[in-house]
C-alpha cells in the first residue's frame, strides 16, 4: 500500500527509482526512450527538491515565531555553484540515489554535469556569500539570502586565438527546477520623479515621492539545506516585471510603442550581472539594480514583520540584516524612507532601529573600487533618498563638529557627500554611519581598514571595527569536491571534521606515517589524473600528471599579478634554453580566471599567458619539462576539479591589496601548499599551517609603503637584474607574439614606467622562493608530510567557524533546531 507522501519523501533505494521515473513521466513528459540527458537531469532534481520541501516548509513556519531572530544576508551576488550533487551530500542520500541511478541504467556523474550553474556573481564576494548561507543553514540559524535573479548571469568564457571571447551565460534556457516563484507576495519599487513635500490635515510635515516608473519585484524561492539537519532556509532572488497596469493604462494612453519600451526597461533592471569588480563605473543601471534588490528585500521584512507585530518598534530584534559590501548599502535610507514617509514614524525613532539593524562588511582597500555615485545621477533614480541623505549627513556632521571643533577638513573627509570634482555619495561611508558593526574579512584587511581605508570612522566609532576573517564551505569545497581525499580522512578521524573543521588537527599525528603518506599521494595522483582528462578534453594540450601542478585560479587582475607567474615561466624557459640538460623539476602551469569585458589589461594578461603558452608548449628543447595550460570558463563547477589537483598554490598579489581571498583557503584545506606574499588571509593561513609549510616571497605592505615613498623606479630594477631583463625584452621583441613588437607594449610600459603593483620589486624573490619549491617538491616524503599538515590546520578557514562569529558577535542570534511534523 503506497501513500502519496511517500513517493515524495521516501529515502530507501525502490521510491527513489519510482519517484524518478515518475518525475520523468509527468513532469519532463518523457519515457525513458525518449529522454535526454538533461531530462533525467530534471526528473533527479525534482526527486530531491521533493525531498526538500517538507524541511523547507517546517523551517519557514517556524521562523515566523515571534520571539526567532533572523538574518538577512544582503548580497548584489550568489555565485551558487550547482545545487544537485551539494542537496545530495546535505540530505544524506549520495549513495543511496547513486544506487537508484545505476539501478536505472544511467551514470549519476553524468546527470550531475548537466546543471547549468547559476552564476549569479563574479568572484570572491559572491561565492562568499553562497558558502555563509550553507553555514548558516548548516548550524541551523535561522536566515534569509536576499539577491537578484540575474537572467544572465556572469558570461562563459571561451578562448579564440588566444583571446578571451565572452559568452552570454542562459543559465535558465532548460528552466531552473530548484526555485519556486512567489507571484503573490510581490512588491511594487518606484523610480526617479520627485518628491513633494507638504503638510496633513493633522498638521504633520509629509514627503510625497512621485516616480516616473515603477516595477514589480517578484520572489523566485530557493531552498537552502543544512548539512544534515533539517534547516533549509531561503534564497530570495527577485526578477523585475513590469506591472501592466501601470504601462498599459494610467500612464501611456494610446501610446503602445512607448508602452512596450517602458515595459522593456523596466524588465531591463535584473537582466544582467555586471562583470566588473574592483573596479566600478557608476551606471544608472547599476545604481537601479541595486535599489530595487534591497527596496524589495526590506519591504518584504515588513510584511513578514508586521504579520506578527502590531507596529515596527521593535524591527530591529527581529532582523539582523548584514551588508555584503556596499552594493546594497542604499538600505539604510530605503529604510529610513520606509518607516518615516511610509509608516509615519519619526526621524529618530527610526535612525534608532535602522541604526540597530544594519551591519557592514567590506571587501576590499582598492581606491578604485569603492562606490561612488554622482550626486546628479542619484537625484534622478532616487530624489527621496537624497534628501535622506543629506539630513543623515546633516545630523551626522553636526556630531562630527562637537567632536572635532573647527576641524574642516575632518568634515570634508567623513561627509558622506564628496565635494571635490563631480559632487558624489561616498557608500561606504553611507554604510558607516548607518550600521552597528564594521568588519573587514581577514585580520590584515581589518587592520588596514582602521589604519588607513575607514580611519576616520575607526577614530569616531572604535567600538563598530572587528575582523570576521572568511572562510569557505567544507562540503562543497571538501567532501563534494574530493570525495576521495574525505573518504580517507574519515576512515583515520572519523567524519565529525565536516561539521568542525578544527578536527583535522587529528591528522597531524598521522603526518610522518609512511603508509598514511602514501595513501595521501595516491588521492592527490587520482586527482590530477582526472584534470589531466578535463585538460586534453577542454585545451588539447597533454599534460604529465606526474609533474609539479602549480595553479593560479581566480579573477584576471593586475594586483593579483598573474604576469609575475608567466615571468617566472618565461625565466624558466631561459633556463632551459641556455642548458637543456639542467635538472628541472618539470611542472604544469595551470591559469583559470575571467577579464572583466571593460578591463583591456586584463585581457591582455590572458593573452600574454596563452602566448607564452603556445611558445613553450611546442619548443622541443623544453621536453615536455615545463607545460603552460589557461583553463576556459573558470567557475564554480570547473574549480571543483582544480582544488584538489593542486600542488602549489599561487596567492602572489602585492601585499596589501587583496582583502582575504578564499581560494587560498580552498587550496590549502585540499592539501596544496601556498606560495604567496603576507597580503589577506595568506598571513592567517601561514600562521595556521606554520612558516616552515609554506612558501613565503615578497614586499610586506609597509615596506610596498615605504618603497614607494622612496621613488621607487621599476625601470632600474629592470636594468639591474639580467634575468628579469632577459624576459621582459623577450616579450617585448615579438618573441611570444610571432614578432610582433606592439601586441604587449600596453602591459610591459605599465611595467617598467609605472609598475603599481610593485611586480619588479618582488620579481627576484619570487624566483628565489620558485627554486626552493622546486627543490621541496624532489622530497616525495617531505612535500607530503607538508601537504598533509596544510589540511590537518587549516579547520579556522570553514565558513561555519566564520559565521559562528557573525552570529556571536555581530548578529546576536542563536539556533533554532527544526523538527520535522507531518
Ligand atoms: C560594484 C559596482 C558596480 C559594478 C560592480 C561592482 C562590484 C562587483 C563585485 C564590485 C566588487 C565586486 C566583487 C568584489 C570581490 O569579490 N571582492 C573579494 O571579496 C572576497 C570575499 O571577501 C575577498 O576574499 C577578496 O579578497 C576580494 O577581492
């Protein structure tokens, strides 16, 4: 006798299979005959979000308990990654749905590689926020993911001669069976106009906005499942439409063209994810993504808040709302607007609970990528929130004149309005004054925050400053991602490590045993077969899966330096060249990243390494010793391949650039050692895995300080070091581009005129400390030894252990077990 609920909820080995081929049937509407890969793709995704559901719903019922505190991660991104294999290992059903599948013909690996991911961000910030909500779920607080439903998400990548070629990302084009849309809780955001200002029959000041646009703001549902518990919380991504009403009827009579094109525009707003970061533009179309994401979001908490609370006074001891960097810090007016024009509250009642609300997490110390936004441009999308700003400030700086009498400059320099040049809203400061807490995301970062970035505001507010240095997720970065590596792991510590990373610390004891040893190489061996596989397949180019495999993956930038890398190649190459017969240890140069489409630069550091890929790839004189591989399309799904093929890490950018990265954290739990400058986390993981396992190079960040105050001159640099010279020339001679003497010009007079990033002054050291991972890498025993203590400390880079801390000192907030009822 079957009931319905069974069919969908049912965990053992039959209902699996029935639930599939049932999805299969009435969903997909195919039989197995006529099934294509992806609609049993879809059909097994539906059989797990089935599986979710009742834990979804039990977690939303209880959250709406007046006395639950919940959290609301604000975030521009959510690089996801795929959901099917990440559900599975968090249900606790891997191998049993392995089974089904096998049972059904099928091969699970296969049906897990056609989910498109939803590449909802560009990079570091973005996955941030995707590993903090497995955590939060995980250790079962209660919160919410608020975004945007990016219809295009960040661009696929190809290689054409060379050359990255962006592709758009239609990520959605077979459907997305893991989201639900909300039609109807959807919320109406207005748009540009202006504002009056009058007074009631009651005789109170009231502000009227009149926009010339307004857009529907409709909820697309995510579950989020815990590792193992029955929380699943919610990512809330919101789409624009736009309400057909307002188009068709009141305001384009007669006008059907023009009725279509605002319907158009309008759409326009969550189209695409801009693929810039550090670097920003200040687009009009930027600046309305972002309103409408958080004028969504707080509007929604309203209405979750209100259903169980007869007025707002106490909004901020049910919601903590954290702000991943500046993108949706226009909140902290939103909010003021929403509670002061809106629900009629006064001034300072309302700065009181915004100000009770609104925690701050910034992400980055480049000058250049801290938002600003024309005082011009920001009075046409948003002439309400200016007038807010300016009485923010207003009041602010009136604080600011008592704490620092006839101090202008020192008002010049905390007013949230930029006066010098084009008059602009400086966010971050926006994002100071409006929040209870400021962090930055490594312990360097934050130091540098209070020394140098936010000084100002850490003078006025020393109490809001602390470090929640980052961390990342071990199921999708450990267990998911080298399965074989967490097998054997568990089989000597038991599995208590997935859930407290610090229980690696276990392995230590186990780091000289030879036959630990050896087991510990034959994982690292199968990993990089398998990415020696996906190498030929994706690039063609052969590979020695027993060569050193030294990678550097992320974002293409100039601080991140990835064309000190290709110097270090281009010196070993001359090495080869000058003695053929030198004993080198062979390696493969792995690169992976985007360009932002805008960041000529960038661009052509890919090319420079694909060039020097093509020259070194095919000189006979090399033997196949040295190989250089650019990995197409870097995401999330590809990056799962790379980590735990890693020997060496690169995390090589100019000290005091990079705020944390994650990568490095990714790298090292997956046992790679670091070669890396005391720049971000790189300090924190040196400090865990201890000095003699890691490879440490470079300027530390006051000595870039200090030789920049000193004139510093890259191009005597050049002259003086024969080996640095010999590449630079090489490059610059057409050696790497078929003669062509201008292709690199660009990049190399950056370098020898200007050099910011201080590329010539570490270059030396660099190679130095290259040579001394060379010779590490001969001592099998030894490398091993270190590459096992790299895992077994690296537990404080889990994001749980991170967001423990948020919770703790930050948000204030406990868990809040859920019971599953019927
Ligand atoms: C802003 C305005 C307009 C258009 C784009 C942007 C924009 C978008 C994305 C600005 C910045 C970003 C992304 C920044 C980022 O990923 N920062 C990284 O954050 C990581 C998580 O904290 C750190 O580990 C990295 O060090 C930091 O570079």
């Amino acid at each position: 006798e079957i009931r319905v609920e069974d069919d969908r909820t049912g965990l053992d080995i039959e209902t699996l299979k029935r639930a599939f081929a049932d999805n299969l049937f009435y969903i997909q509407g195919k039989l197995g005959s006529m099934a294509t890969p992806n609609d049993y793709y879809m059909a097994l995704a539906y059989t797990v979000r089935d599986r979710l559901l009742q834990r979804w719903l039990n977690s939303a019922q209880t959250y709406l308990r007046g006395d639950v505190k919940v959290v609301c991660y604000l975030s521009a991104e959510f690089l996801l990654g795929p959901h099917l294999g990440n559900n599975l290992i968090n249900l606790g059903i891997y191998d049993r749905i392995e089974q089904a599948i096998t049972e059904s013909g099928l091969d699970l690996q296969e049906l897990i590689a056609q989910e498109e991911e939803p590449g909802l961000g560009n990079g570091g910030l973005g996955r941030l926020a995707a590993c903090y909500i497995d955590s939060l779920a995980s250790l079962e607080i209660p919160a919410i993911g608020y975004g945007i439903r990016y219809e295009f998400g960040i661009f696929d990548q190809e290689i054409q001669d060379g050359w990255q070629v962006e592709i758009t990302d239609k990520w959605l084009r077979y459907g997305n069976p893991w989201e639900i849309a909300r039609p109807e809780i959807a919320v109406e955001v207005k748009l540009g106009g202006y504002v009056d200002h009058y007074v009631d029959d009651a005789g109170n000041y009231r502000t009227h906005w009149i926009p010339d646009r307004e857009v529907h703001g409709v909820p697309y549902d995510t579950p989020i499942l815990g590792y193992r518990v029955n929380t699943a919380n919610t990512l809330r991504l919101w789409k624009a439409e736009a309400p057909e009403s307002f188009d068709f009827q009141a305001f384009n009579v007669g006008d059907y063209y023009g009725a279509v094109d605002a319907k158009i525009s309008s759409e326009n707003i969550t189209k695409v994810l801009y693929p810039n970061d550090e670097q920003v533009q200040g687009k009009r179309l930027r600046l309305e993504q972002q309103y409408f994401f958080v004028s969504c979001s707080l509007q929604d908490m309203i209405r979750l808040y209100l259903l169980e609370n007869p007025n707002l006074d106490n909004f901020h001891e049910t919601f903590a709302v954290q702000l991943n960097d500046t993108h949706p810090s226009i909140g902290v007016p939103e909010l003021m607007r929403l509670l002061v024009d809106e629900h009629h509250m006064a001034w300072e009642q309302a700065w009181q609970i915004t100000t009770h609300t609104f925690a701050y997490t910034n992400h980055t110390l480049l000058p250049e990528a801290l938002e600003k936004w024309s005082v011009q441009l920001f009075g046409r999308v948003l002439p309400r929130h200016l007038e807010i700003i300016y009485e923010i400030n207003r009041r602010f700086l009136d604080m600011v004149r008592i704490r620092y009498p006839d101090n202008d400059a020192k008002l010049a320099s905390l007013s949230l309005i930029d006066e010098l040049g084009k008059k602009s809203v400086r966010m971050a400061h926006l994002a100071c004054v409006g929040s209870y807490a400021i962090n930055g995301v490594a312990q360097l970062h934050t130091e540098l925050l209070k020394k140098d970035v936010l000084h100002d505001f850490y003078a006025l507010w020393p109490e809001k400053f602390s470090n929640k240095t980052n961390g990342v997720t071990p199921r999708r970065w450990v267990v998911q991602n080298n399965p074989g590596l967490s097998k054997l792991i568990s089989r000597k510590i038991g599995d208590r490590w997935i859930t407290h990373l610090d229980e690696l610390r276990k392995l230590e004891q186990f780091a000289d045993d030879p036959q630990f040893q050896a087991q510990w190489q034959q994982v690292k061996q199968n990993c990089k077969h398998q990415l020696t596989k996906q190498i030929k397949e994706r690039t063609g180019v052969v590979v020695d899966p027993t060569s050193m495999f030294d990678i550097q993956v992320k974002r293409i930038h100039e601080y991140k330096r990835q064309h000190l890398n290709a110097l270090h190649i281009i010196t070993l190459y001359n090495r080869l060249k000058e003695n053929p017969d030198l004993d080198l240890q062979p390696r493969t140069f792995i690169f992976g990243g985007k360009a932002a489409p805008g960041y000529f630069m960038a661009k052509l550091m890919i090319k420079l390494i694909t060039s020097v890929g093509e020259v070194v790839n095919n000189d006979p004189d090399v033997r196949d010793r040295l190989k250089v591989v650019f990995l197409p399309d870097y995401n999330v799904t590809n990056s799962q391949r790379v980590y735990p093929a890693a020997d060496l890490s690169e995390q090589i950018s100019t000290a005091g650039k990079e705020a944390s990265g994650t990568g490095n954290m990714k790298f090292s739990l997956n046992g790679a050692l670091t070669i890396g400058t005391l720049d971000g986390a790189n300090v924190e993981i040196r400090e865990e895995v201890g000095a003699e396992n890691f490879f440490l190079f470079g300027l530390t960040t006051p000595e870039v300080k200090e030789q920049k105050a000193n004139g510093y001159n890259s191009w005597d640099v050049y002259n003086a070091n024969p080996g640095l010279k010999k590449a630079i020339d090489m490059i610059s001679c057409g050696f790497f581009s078929h003669g062509d003497q201008q292709l690199f010009k660009p990049l190399l007079d950056s370098l020898l005129y200007d050099d910011k990033y201080m590329l010539f002054a570490d270059y030396q050291d660099y190679i130095d400390c290259q040579d001394r991972v060379g010779d590490a890498f001969k001592h099998k025993d030894a490398w091993t030894k270190m590459s096992i203590l790299n895992t077994a400390r690296s537990g404080k880079f889990s994001s749980d252990r991170a967001i423990r801390e948020y919770c703790q000192e930050i948000w204030q907030v406990e868990p809040v077990p859920i019971e599953l009822q019927e």
